[in-house]
C-alpha cells in the first residue's frame, strides 16, 4: 500500500467483480438489432475503469473521449463545467452513447453532459461510474450503472489522482488528510 494511503477502500479483487458485473448489465441492457454503442471516457480518471470494462463488454463497442473539467487545483470545485476536448462524430445521431465515469459526487458533470449530449442529438445517453458519493450530490441525478456507494471520503487509485498523483495503484483507497489538508 501507498505511505499516503490510510486504507483500501475497494480492493483489486472487489473492483475486478464491479466491473464483470456492470459488463454483464451493459451487454444485457445493449444486445439486440439497432445498437451502436459507444463506450465515452471522461478524462483523465475514468482511463483505466473503460479500459477494464471495454475488455469485459461482449456487444460490438466502439470507444470516444472528452476532457471535462470542474475542479481548479487539488480537492476545490469551480462548480463551473469546462469542455476540453468535445467529441466530435458525424453520426451521434445513431449513437447509443454510455458515458463512463470514474466517480461521481456532486452529480454537476455528469447531468450537464448527459444533457450536453442529448443536445448535440445522442440517439440515447446513458450513464456508468465506478463509485458514486450519494451523500455529496447537490442536483438530482442517478447514474444507470454503479459499482458502488461509497462514503464521503477523499479517495485516489484506478485512475482517481490528487494532484495527478495516485492515478495507477491497483486499488482505490482513502488518501490521509494531512497529504491534502496542507
């Protein structure tokens, strides 16, 4: 374990089950004629979770990315949303977009592409996130795939940084306060 990690939260062998898990329920949920789906990775965090889960997926997938941003530096928000890099497909009207997301907290990001998307005329938009901070939301928004609750703690690993720090532990585990609280 990291010497900045004061515990794992969720294991290597617990986030492999999540992600067999939610493979399961996306090829449920898209098998069938007139699909196209498009797995969209949220950068930087969301990286290795749609690695995992792109590899897991049995329904033909095709893969895309934005860059979105609503932190300034370290652990404050702006609570403004900034789009950093677009996606940019000349067929999104016959795209079943599913947005993968690393965590959700405020549920602000992930509402406001949710209807960005649907406004650049997404055939449908789903969303999927790895952890999800209930307790932190301050709109109403529910994604369609969660792996799991988790409390309000500052947690990094499996793509999630401090600082662009912490992204590639095996794991995801909660950062001891005094690395941010300084």
């Amino acid at each position: 374990m990291n010497k900045d990690v004061e515990r794992i939260l969720v294991s290597e062998e617990e986030i492999d089950g999540i992600v067999r898990r939610i493979a399961a329920e996306i090829d449920r949920d898209y098998s069938g004629e007139g699909k196209k789906l498009v797995l969209l990775c949220i950068l930087k965090g969301s990286v290795v979770f749609m690695g995992e889960l792109m590899k897991r997926v049995t329904v033909p997938v095709e893969i895309d990315f934005m860059k979105v941003s609503s932190y300034g530096s370290g652990t404050n928000t702006t609570g403004r949303i900034n789009i950093i890099l677009d996606i940019l497909r000349g067929d999104l009207s016959t795209c079943d977009i599913l947005i993968v997301e690393d965590i959700i907290d405020s549920g602000k990001t992930l509402s406001y592409l949710v209807d960005y998307l649907k406004l650049k005329g997404a055939k449908s938009v789903k969303t999927c996130t790895l952890l999800d901070k209930p307790s932190r939301r301050q709109v109403d928004f529910e994604a369609d795939y969660v792996g799991r609750v988790i409390p309000d703690e500052f947690v990094v690993g499996y793509g999630l940084d401090y600082d662009e720090k912490y992204r590639a532990l095996p794991y995801v585990g909660v950062l001891k306060p005094e690395v941010y609280s300084n």
